[in-house]
C-alpha cells in the first residue's frame, strides 16, 4: 500500500515518434537531425574504446573527430541554406563517419565493455559509454543522409534511426532523461514554430531556432566539446 504522503513519480519524457519526424517539413527535419548530432557529437570523442587489441589498431585510426564535426556543420549548413554547400566535402565525410559507427562498436565488442552505464562511469570513463560513440556517429551520419534526400531519391533513408540511436546513447551513458527531455524540447519548439509561421518543405532552417544545446546546463558527467 502505498504511503499518503509519498511523492508522486515524475513522469518521463516522451520521445518523438517516426511518424511525428517524418510530418516535419524537409529543411525542419534536416536542422533537428543536425541539432541532435550535435549535441551528440561530444560523445564521439568521449566515448571512444581505447583498450585496442595490437592487432586492431587500425580502430584508433585519428580522423574520424574532424569527419564528424564537418558532417554536423555542414548538414546544419544545409538547412539554413536550403541546399547543400559541398555535396563532395559532406558525402566524403559521410562515408569517414559511417565507417566509424560501425568501428566504434566493434572496438567496444573487443573490449568486452558491458551495455549500461550510470553518469558517474561516464564521468570516469568506464562502462558501457564506449558504445555511445557509435549511436552518436549512427545519428551524425543520418542527419547529413537526410540533407541529401532529394538529391538521392533512392537512398534507403531511415529517419526513426535518429531517435533510436539518440535514446541509447543517453542510456549508455546514463544520461537519458537530460538527453530525451532536452530533444523533445527542440522538437516541440520546432513544431511550434512551424505552425507559426507556416514553413513549407522549402523553408531554411537555422540552427539558431532552437536556442542553447542544454539550457540548464549538461547532465553530470557530460563531455565538453
């Protein structure tokens, strides 16, 4: 029975469903895709395995950090443009970061780390927040896909991969409440101003729209970057 007095439980904060990405118009989508690879990205370098077997370093191959932060900027660019700035500078970061998600778990596999991890692990860098590098880069990559939607109707794009990935990144590294409450906020302001002002599939989109990546400040043990 439970007691008069006790507190009620807050309730958790609801994800965006597919159905709700894929109802936002076409620069709307690519800016929140991009808002959320970069808050993402800090995890990248973070959370990357560094216990390498000699006989897989190549997993630790450097590059992979600038590839990320050029996929965001450059999809955040495209946004606010309404068109990609560099098709050739973003697919070929694309192609560096697609390799790299799937390196990032490979290299946590090796390691034997386990999928779970509180924010004090984050914070020391152990756990399970090695696998984070590589939800981050799964959503990076995704979002830069998005930006090229139209150019490449036959892509097999799949946008409720960015909600995904983005949930199990915050719970690999134990921050998903912050992360779902901080992605749901960009969305509901996105939607907001949609209705608003009646932006249509060509509307640009400013990462500016949606305002501090963590307006009261990052989860604890949360990477700066």
């Amino acid at each position: 029975m439970a007691k008069k007095n006790a507190a009620p439980k807050s309730q958790e904060v609801e994800l965006p469903s597919r159905d709700d990405l894929i109802a936002l118009p076409y620069w709307a989508l690519v800016a929140f895709a991009a808002r959320v690879g970069r808050r993402l990205l800090p995890l990248v370098d973070h959370c990357w395995e560094t216990r390498i077997p000699d006989d897989a370093k190549y997993l630790a191959k450097t590059g992979r950090l600038r590839a990320m932060r050029t996929c965001v900027r450059h999809t955040e660019l495209a946004a606010s443009k309404g068109a990609i700035v560099s098709e050739q500078k973003l697919y070929d970061a694309m192609d560096v970061v697609g390799v790299a998600a799937s390196q990032a778990e490979y290299a946590a596999d090796l390691a034997r780390r386990k999928k779970g991890a509180s924010a004090a692990e984050l914070a020391r860098r152990k756990g399970a927040s090695q696998y984070a590098a590589g939800y981050a880069a799964t959503v990076i990559r995704t979002a830069a896909s998005l930006a090229f939607r139209r150019l490449k109707p036959d892509w097999n794009i799949e946008p409720g991969s960015i909600i995904h990935f983005t949930a199990e990144a915050g719970k690999a590294v134990g921050a998903a409440a912050a992360v779902n409450a901080a992605v749901r906020a960009d969305f509901d302001r996105l939607r907001r101003l949609i209705d608003e002002k009646g932006w249509t599939d060509d509307t640009p989109v400013r990462p500016s729209v949606f305002g501090r990546l963590w307006p009261d400040g990052p989860p604890q043990g949360w990477p700066q970057g």
